[in-house]
C-alpha cells in the first residue's frame, strides 16, 4: 500500500475544494473535516429551495456561503467550501474574503481523469448532475490546470489531486 500523501493547512485557514461535480469533494471534505467546519452550496441550495439541484437558488445559496464565510474567517476559525469553484471569479470571490480578515487559503484541486469524474457522478445516489454540465466542469478545470492560474490567485498553496486511488490516502494535517 502506498504512503499517505500529506497536505498540511494552516489552522486557520480558508480550504477552497475545486473539481468537477463527481470528482469527490463533498466525500474528501467528509473525510478530513468535522461538519461544522464545511460549507456546501448544494446543502445551502437544499435548505433555501428544497432542492440541492434546483439551479434558481444558486445566487442566494452562494450569498449565504460567502457570509458565512467573511463570519466565519473573522472568528479564527478553518473553512471549507465545498463547490465546484471551476470558474476564476468563484474563486475570486472566496480568495478576497480570506485576504480580507488576513487568513490563508489553500486550494485542493480534484484533477482527477474525465472518465472516472463521469463515472463516479452517473453512479450518484440522489442527484445526477447532467453530463453536458459535468463536461464545461471538466473542460474549465482543464483550462484553470493547463494555464497554471492557481498559482496566480492568491493561494499560499495549491494541491492537485490527479490519482482516484491517492485521494483516499491523503491525511489533512493542520499547522499553526
């Protein structure tokens, strides 16, 4: 069996989770972090519509997550976001508020291969994301990766999970 692969973060710090519907976020988010320290935009879309899918609550849901967010931040405390975060302005709106209140933030990439993401989001229980939306997902992570963007956003790290079987191995390990 291979070694864990250990990203350590800051404590605290703001962890922006950037992947395609599918690709394992919401599982890794939670894996390595309690509940109450994950912020998911298809759980904010559930509790304002009714409904994780229903695309109509997606500007209020993501109003909701970046107050939370800023609040959040501002009391010390770790937050992940939880969304697909594929497009630069969602993450430039996550990375503004954590230079805000001068907390880090940390970007871990699901750069995982096409086929597997596709898969994994035809075999959810519950909502299927449709394949079309799965692909400019796909095709935007590609872009941000090719293009080396990241680097440039303001993260103080960026890890970029690229192997399905290494993603279940990875240990989150805070530092102060």
């Amino acid at each position: 069996m291979a070694d864990a692969l250990v990203i350590e973060v800051p404590d605290p710090a703001l962890i922006v989770l950037v992947g395609a519907a599918g690709a394992g976020k919401s599982t890794f988010a939670t894996r390595q972090f309690a509940a109450d320290e994950v912020l998911s935009s298809d759980a904010l879309r559930e509790a304002i519509a009714g409904d994780a899918a229903d695309q109509a609550a997606s500007a209020p849901a993501f109003a909701a997550l970046h107050r939370a967010v800023t609040r959040r931040l501002a009391q010390g405390r770790l937050t992940v976001v939880d969304a697909t975060n594929v497009s630069p302005g969602a993450r430039h709106a996550l990375v503004r508020r954590a230079t805000f209140v001068n907390v880090p933030a940390v970007a871990i990439v699901f750069d995982l291969p096409a086929s597997v993401v596709r898969a994994r989001n035809l075999a959810r229980t519950g909502r299927v994301v449709p394949p079309d939306v799965v692909d400019d997902q796909l095709a935007r992570l590609d872009r941000v990766v090719r293009e080396g963007r990241l680097a440039t956003e303001g993260f103080v790290a960026v890890h970029r999970l690229t192997d399905p079987a290494a993603v279940d191995l990875v240990e989150v390990r805070r530092t102060p």
